[in-house]
C-alpha cells in the first residue's frame, strides 16, 4: 500500500518545545555529521529575480466551485483519464486567505481562478516527490497559463524542516521569487541536507548558492521572531484549518491531503474552474 503521508500528526507538545528550545544556533548545532556531495544550484536562484517572479499576495478573485465528475488528463499520461479524488472538508476561503504570520508568497499570477494553499514541510519526503513529479506539470499547464496559483505554506514538523524555511525566507528578503528558488532546491537537494549528520554544512552550502554569507546564515538562523512566525503559521494550520501531516493542499478551500499524482491535481483543478 502506497504511504499518503511521510509525517504523521503533530502534538502541541512537540512543537511548544521546539517554538521555547531550538534557539538558531541550536539548530545549527543539532544538525551535526556526514557531508555529502553538492549540485551547483545557483544559476537557478540567480535567474530567479528575472524568471517567474512571485507575486506577492494580493486581492484574488472569487474562487471557483468543484464541478462533480471532473477528469483531466496531461501531457505524457495514459490514455484513461483520472476523475478528481474526493475532497476531506472544506474551510472557509477568507479565513484561509487572512493575513497570516508570514506573508503569503503567491506562485503564478495573482487574479487566477484557482487557489491552491499547500501546507508543507521542508523534510516530508511526500512533499518532496509532488515538488518533484506533480510540480512541473502543474507550473506548466495550469500556474503559467494563469488558471491557478500556488501558495507553499510553512508547516515544519522537525528543527530542519524549521532551519530550511527560515532560510528560504532570509533568502527571499526583498526578492520573493528567490524564497520561491531557494525552496525548489532544498526540495531537491533534501537527501543531502535532511538525512545528514552535518547538516549545518549542507544548508550553509545551498544558502550560499542564493548569496548569503556564513554570517548571515547563522544571523537568520538565530532570528527568534522570525522563528515565532514560521511556528505560528504552523500552529494556525493546525488549529484553524485542521492540517495534521504534510502535504495537505486547500484548492479553493476544499482539504486534499496527500501528494496527489499530476493528472489527480490536474483533475482537481479543473473541477474548481
């Protein structure tokens, strides 16, 4: 049977500890071991400022209802179309869309028909895999075309996890879409930084790549309001929206937890439109 899940609920207990104990450098310090081998990954967060810039968040319009029955099928899939997977539950779109502790980073243009929030974290290998497989095909059909944007929100379930996100948001200060840059290669480059015993290095080596200098590395790393905030966005998906394992995506308010296959979110977007 096929996992949906790479992390399974989180209890408020865990994450109080890591909200009072991981300071920044402890969360240097308790990434320690195995150095592992680095892609040079900065062409592509160097082009980030000048390719798909992302869109801060803005006034979107009303969101579309899911029509039933609807299939989708994309580029380079069988012959068989996928019918959208049944949604589990449904949030009220303008409590999901308030502000939040961070600010939403916004994928694809702002106006689109189609909202997807996923709620994510940096060290959840489902997560990883829809990055990695669903992602591009999404980006290419729906989020290029502006039929859809995309919203990656923070919901770490580790001190890694925690680090990463802080990271992407230091190396997105000022520049959104190399936040958005800096995510697609910890993604990508999980193996060598979340499964490490020198974590700490691994990181360091990928913030590098998006311009930042040790100094600042560790200075965001020991950034205890922007901690609070990453957590807080955490918390109130969890409290709020009822997120409990990543990834669990809200397409136009409707919960769809689990990293759905390309022609599945295809079909979900589509019945949404």
């Amino acid at each position: 049977m096929k996992l949906q899940f790479s992390h399974r609920p989180f209890m408020r207990s865990r994450l109080a500890a890591i909200a009072l104990a991981v300071s920044g450098m402890a969360l240097v310090a308790t990434m320690g071991g195995q150095s592992a081998r680095a892609a040079d990954h900065a062409t592509l967060i160097a082009q980030a400022s000048s390719a798909d810039k992302a869109t801060p968040m803005g006034q979107a319009g009303t969101p579309a209802t899911a029509s039933e029955g609807a299939t989708a099928k994309t580029d380079g899939s069988s012959d068989a179309a996928v019918k959208a997977p049944e949604s589990q539950g449904h949030v009220d779109v303008a409590k999901l869309m308030a502000a939040d502790a961070l600010p939403d980073i916004v994928i694809g243009k702002k106006d689109a028909p189609v909202t997807i929030v996923e709620y994510a974290s940096m060290t959840c290998s489902h997560c990883r895999d829809f990055h990695q497989n669903s992602y591009p095909t999404i980006k290419k059909e729906f989020i290029d075309t502006g039929k859809a944007k995309l919203i990656i929100r923070e919901f770490p379930f580790d001190p890694r996890a925690l680090a990463a996100f802080m990271l992407a948001r230091c190396a997105g200060e000022g520049d959104e879409a190399k936040r958005t840059a800096m995510v697609d290669v910890l993604f990508d480059q999980q193996p060598q930084w979340a499964y490490s015993d020198q974590a700490s290095a691994e990181l360091l080596k990928i913030s590098r790549l998006a311009g930042m200098s040790e100094d600042q590395f560790k200075a965001c790393l020991n950034d205890k309001e922007l901690q609070k905030k990453v957590i807080a966005v955490q918390q109130r998906g969890e409290k709020e929206f009822g997120v409990n394992a990543t990834p669990t995506f809200f397409v136009n308010g409707d919960k769809y937890p689990g990293a759905l296959e390309p022609n599945e979110m295809a079909a979900v977007i589509e019945a949404h439109m």
